[in-house]
C-alpha cells in the first residue's frame, strides 16, 4: 500500500469518526433587550446537542448550557450586553472533552426558555435563550411645565416609532445597510430635538436595537397619551430606480376594520376610549353612545393624522426629494390606534444605491430629523390642542439689542431657536440689532 493510499485512509477514518460527525461550532452570540425580555441567540454551524440547568441557590443566579461534541469560536467576554436581566456571557470549565460550557450571568433569578431553530434565509442553525422581564431602561413618558401664572400646561406628545429592529432588519439596501439601523438613528435624533422643545416631548416605541410586535409598539403610544403617533420606515422596491419620501396615513377600509374590532375587545376599548369612561359610565355603558363616540374619535384621528401628514410633507420637501407629494392611504397594522392620530414616514428607499449611502450619512439623517420636527412643530401650532403650551402662547414683541442672539432669546423667553425662526419667516439664524422679533412663548 502507498504512502498516499495509508494517507487517505487515515482522512476518510477521521471523518467518519463520530466527534467529527457531530461536531457543532458556535459560529457567533447575539443579544437582543426588549422592554419585556432579554433573547440570546447561539448561531451554530449545525444542530447542537445540549442541555442546560440554572443555579438559583441564594448566590448570583446563573443558567448554564452544555453545547456536546462541540467548539467554540466566539470570544464570549467580548459579547456585549445592554440588557438589565443579563450581566454577562462567559466560559466555564466543561464536564468532559468536547462539550462547551457557557454560563449567563443574571440580575436576577428568571426561569429561562430554551429552543432550537433550522437556518432559513438569513442564518443558519440556531440556539435561542428566551428570559422573561423587563431588560431596558423605560423611556421617560412625559413632563408638566408651569407658566408664570401658575397655571398648568402639558407639552404636545409624540411617539415615534423607529420601524424593525431586533432579528428583523426590516428591508436591506445594496450595500447591506439595514433599515433598522436607519430608523433607529432618526428617531433618536428627531427625540432629541423634540425633547429640547420645553412645549414638546417625545417617547421612543424602541430605544434599542430588539423587536417589539404591532400591540407592544401600541401599547407604548396608548400609555404616553401620545397626540401623534409616528412610524419611521425606508422604503424599498425591486429596481434600484425609485426614490424619495412619502408620508402615509390609514386608509378608510382599514380603519372600518379596526373599529370593528375594538368594539369587540373590551380591553382595547377601555384604552382606546378612556379619557370618555365617566360618561360612558353614567350613561350604563349604552353600546351605542359607545360606537357613536368611537368613530367621532376615529374620524377625528384621521383627520387630524392627514393634516399632519401634509404638513410634514411640506418640510421634508425642503431636504429631501418626495416620492408622492401628497398623503397616501394604506391598509398598515402599524396605524391601527383608532384614538391616536398616526403617519407612517418613508425617509427614502433604501433599495436605491444614491440614497442608500446618504440615508446613512449623519448629516441627511440629521436634516430629515429637523425636517420632521418643524413639521410637527408647526402642526400643533396650526391646529393646537386644548390644555397644551402650544395652544396657550403669548406672542411677545421684542428689539434686538447688541450681543443678543437667538440661542440667548430662546432661554430667556423659554422657547426654541425653531420656533422663533419659524414665527418670523427667517431664512436663517443671524439677527440684528435693532431687529423686531415676535416671540412665542408660554
């Protein structure tokens, strides 16, 4: 027998031996924090054999997975975590060779939930660790703000809503730019601004990068008493040609839908007509006063949804091209909150290669975030609501005097150099002494 014939037999024995038949590599860790739950995912190069234990005995809680006939190849000390339930991924000496031993550092002691997945077309094999409880820090909801005469005046809530997130990127441009990641970066951004605007406060649907389903995200906005509930996509098409914004509403079919079926969801119905309880209560919860008021709250929420829409079209205009330049219908479970007037924002699409690149550029999202803001701004000053700072300003005159700028006259009169700009037409932010400004203020 030859050299290379003793040779190829040794190969072909090696892969037929069972460690070499099993072997299961542990490719790569992701950990996903939601407001509900911490998900821990174990992409493998097949599937594993495992099996796990928690040691919840008085000292720091811990869940312990066995991958067997395994490697690793991930630096666990490196995988980074936000979540507030898990402190820490890290080795741990295995039972025998050939098993792995990786152990989840908690907070606090949480029964986890454990299960395997088959590749589909975006990963492979997959472990999954499900933890139950709370894992991000809660957005702040809101803020009461005093005028001089003591009497009190809510700011305008918004509630954005950064499409996607977590283990759905949402639509993928072709330089692999994920529309999660876009969408999140705006949001934040337009929060910001929002949130420096003393009449305005925003809350975040998401904060992070993890998946909220269509009741969650809802659930966010109801609890805020959002007045405008605001979802950020990028669109995407089968051609690379298509580009610019578009802003949409919910179309009448789907609204019909979903009056429907709150009407026939008791809980849904508390909360989407909760501020109108006392009187249905004194009128013995008569179902049709019920209906009656809840499409009069429909019809008011999509009006004033469409009035937003086209305002916010107008600003983003001015930084970005528009794909449809006025609101389009659309049948999205995103819009569904009957009480809450809702715009679904298409930032651009991503599936175009020119404006992938700019929709990642910290520049155009940061002028699509301005853009949305001034529209928003200039909504509730064109349709205020009642009991809000923007519907109660003062107008005050004032002349320009020398080393004042609009930074300055924005603190002094506890407004915004935005709004400020916006009042009087500026076309920029220089002034001059001398210069009669009108200033709205509470």
């Amino acid at each position: 027998m030859s050299r290379f014939s003793k040779w190829l037999i040794i190969c072909v024995a090696i892969a037929m031996s069972p460690i070499a038949a099993w072997a299961t590599s542990i490719e790569n860790v992701r950990v996903w924090p939601s407001p509900e739950s911490t998900r821990i995912v174990f992409d493998l190069s097949a599937s594993p054999e495992y099996n796990y234990f928690t040691i919840f005995d008085g000292g720091p809680p811990r869940i312990v997975i066995d991958f067997h006939q395994s490697s690793n190849q991930v630096d666990l000390a490196s995988v980074t975590s936000e979540s507030l339930l898990l402190e820490r991924l890290r080795p741990s000496t295995p039972p025998r060779d050939g098993t792995v031993r990786v152990v989840l550092d908690l907070s606090r002691a949480v029964e986890p939930t454990i299960f395997t997945l088959g590749p589909n077309d975006r990963y492979g094999h997959r472990l999954v660790v499900d933890i139950e409880g709370a894992s991000v820090q809660p957005e702040r909801q809101s803020r009461v703000v005093r005028t001089a005469e003591h009497a009190e005046f809510r700011p305008v809530m918004i509630a954005i809503d950064a499409g996607h997130g977590g283990q759905d990127p949402g639509s993928v441009g072709p330089a692999g730019t994920f529309e999660k990641n876009i969408t999140l970066s705006v949001a934040r951004r337009l929060a910001e601004k929002i949130n420096a605007d003393p009449a305005m406060s925003a809350v975040l649907t998401r904060t992070g990068d993890y998946g909220l389903s269509l009741p969650q995200r809802a659930r966010v906005t109801r609890q805020a008493r959002a007045d405008l509930f605001v979802s950020l996509h990028a669109d995407a098409f089968t051609s690379p040609q298509p580009r610019g914004a578009s802003v949409w509403i919910l179309s009448r079919r789907r609204s019909d839908t979903e009056l429907g079926r709150a009407l026939e969801n008791k809980e849904r119905l508390s909360e989407e007509l909760y501020e109108l309880q006392p009187t249905l209560t004194a009128n013995n919860d008569d179902p049709f006063l019920t209906r009656a008021l809840l499409d009069m709250r429909r019809d008011d929420s999509m009006q004033d949804g469409s009035l937003a829409a086209q305002v916010i079209l107008e600003h983003l205009g001015r930084v970005t091209t528009l794909h449809r330049r006025d609101p389009q219908g659309a049948s999205f479970a995103v819009l569904s909150n009957i009480g809450t007037p809702s715009i679904l924002v298409e930032l651009g699409f991503i599936s175009n290669p020119q404006k992938e690149q700019l929709l990642r550029t910290a520049r155009h999202q940061e002028r699509l975030a301005e853009a949305l803001y001034q529209g928003l701004r200039e909504h509730f000053v064109r349709h205020p609501i009642d009991g809000t700072i923007l519907a109660n300003q003062r107008i005050r005159t004032h002349v320009v005097a020398r080393g004042e700028s609009l930074s300055t006259l924005a603190q002094r009169y506890n407004t915004t150099v935005q709004a400020i700009v916006q009042h009087n037409n500026l076309r920029g932010t220089t002034i001059r002494v001398g210069q009669e400004l009108q200033i709205p203020t509470s």
